[in-house]
C-alpha cells in the first residue's frame, strides 16, 4: 500500500493540472450581465440604518463599476 500511495498523489495532481488547464477564456468581464441583488432592512425609510443601507447599495455600485446593483426595501416590506 504505501508503494502506491506516491503513485495515486502524482495521478491525483496530474489530473487536476489537466483539467485546471483546459479552459480557454471564458466571458470577458466587460460582457457580464450585472448582479442584482435585494436587501431588506425591517427600520422605516426614515431610520438611520435604512438610509445607511441605501448608501451602502450606492456605495457598491460604484465600487463595482455598476457590476452589483443592490435594491433596498425598507420598512419590512419583503419580511
């Protein structure tokens, strides 16, 4: 058993080196459909915590290059 023990590891990474290799590409990144994601915070429009959730959502569309849009909902409207 431990003479193959050696010879199973090298297959195992041979393999995974082959199939990590094999991809060609992909979609390029300015093609990308943006993610749009909900957040619900439960406080009334008017809280702090729910405009600081609204400029949070700006905050990380703009940090994404408008890749990530987030929608807040506000005063538990989801829940």
């Amino acid at each position: 058993m431990k003479t193959n023990y050696p010879v199973c590891v090298a297959v195992l990474v041979g393999v995974l080196a082959f199939c990590g290799c094999g991809r060609q590409g992909g979609t390029q990144a300015g093609a990308a459909k943006p993610v749009k994601l909900t957040y619900s915070v439960f406080f009334p429009p008017t809280h702090v915590q729910a405009r600081l959730a609204g400029e949070w959502a700006e905050a990380i569309k703009a940090r994404s290059g408008g890749q990530v849009q987030i929608t807040v909902f506000s005063g538990g409207v989801l829940t």
